[in-house]
C-alpha cells in the first residue's frame, strides 16, 4: 500500500482577527474526510508577525522549516489584498526555496468580487520559478465574508466542496507521481 501523501497546509495571512482561520478549518474539515493525506499545518504567523518583519527565532519556526521539507505536497490557503497576495506569505515562500521542489501545491483562496484568483495567478509564477508545480483546479471564495455564517461553516457548501474534491484528487495524484520521480532520481535544480 502506498504511504499517504504528507499534505502541509499553509496559512497565507498573518494578520490578527484573520479571516484566514475560517478558510482554513473549512479546508482541513474536507481533507479531513480523505484517507490518502496525513495533513499539517504551518502558521508563518509563528514566523513572521507582519509584513517585512525579520524571521522569527525559536522552536516554532524550525518544526515549521522541518515539516515543509518533509512535505510531499501544499495547500496555501490564501487571501487577496489590493489584488496580489500578502507579503509576509512571499517572504515566507522565499525562506524555503528547497522545500517547493518537484512538489505540487495547490490553492484555496478568498477575496472580495475575484475570490483571491488574482492574488493564486501571481502565486503560480513564484511557485513556479521555485520549481514547485501548481495543480490547475483550485477553489475560490469570492466575497468570502457572505458566505461563511458566524460560526465559521460554508453557508452553501455544495460546490466549494466539489471543487476541493476535485483539488485534492489532483494534488494527490501529482504528489504520489512526484515523489516517485524524486525517489528515483534526484531532483536537480539546473540553473542557467
């Protein structure tokens, strides 16, 4: 039987009274459901308090740094501000540039009328330049704030839900055939 994919789900705000959270546990309640993922969670709050701040020091951000490396996929979870993606989420994927490569990542992301979809393209090609390989489906939320009750749960989770499915189908598959590649042959990174 295959190992299960080691999924690292990664927080993309860091602000205080995020909304981030409540995305967040709607995405771990769905992988929850799914027996091919072990799933972590990283918090570059732990790291990074606000935009442009120097690392963190301490415990936190070396399991952080341990489980990313461990990791044979990602979920970013992110929000969309003033149409691109926080800062303190690009410095915290430039803190780890080994950890991206040969892995797949995926995306769930929340915004206003563009659901985060702006800030998940620019994403793409930092991930990319990483030599992480970003799955196509991904889910989105747009004026998040509407469709999520107090609580935290989805108002209307049918399609939300069927797009996490088929994200999770995908990241499952490129992360089984990735690591499969990396296990045979070495991931070289040729720079030019």
């Amino acid at each position: 039987m295959q190992d299960r994919v080691r999924l690292v789900l990664i927080y993309g705000s860091v602000r205080e009274g995020r909304f981030c959270d409540r995305v967040v546990a709607w995405a771990c309640e769905q992988i929850a459901q799914r027996s091919e993922f072990e799933l972590s969670l990283v918090d570059p709050a732990a790291m990074f308090r606000q935009p442009g701040e120097a690392p963190g020091a301490g415990e936190a951000r070396h399991q952080a740094l341990q489980q990313l490396l461990r990791a044979d996929a990602f979920l970013i979870v992110t929000p969309e501000y003033n149409h691109g993606y926080p800062a303190a989420l690009k410095q915290f994927i430039d803190e780890v540039p080994a950890s991206w490569e040969a892995r797949p990542v995926g995306f769930v992301s929340y915004g206003g009328v563009s659901g985060g979809l702006r800030a998940v393209e620019q994403l793409r090609q930092v991930l990319v330049e990483m030599h992480g390989m970003t799955v196509r489906s991904s889910v989105s939320f747009a004026n998040a704030w509407e469709q999520f009750d107090e609580r935290g749960r989805l108002r209307e989770p049918r399609h939300a839900n069927s797009a996490m499915a088929h994200l999770l189908v995908q990241l499952n598959w490129w992360a089984q055939t990735l690591r499969a590649g990396r296990e045979r042959v070495a991931y070289e990174r040729v720079r030019g």
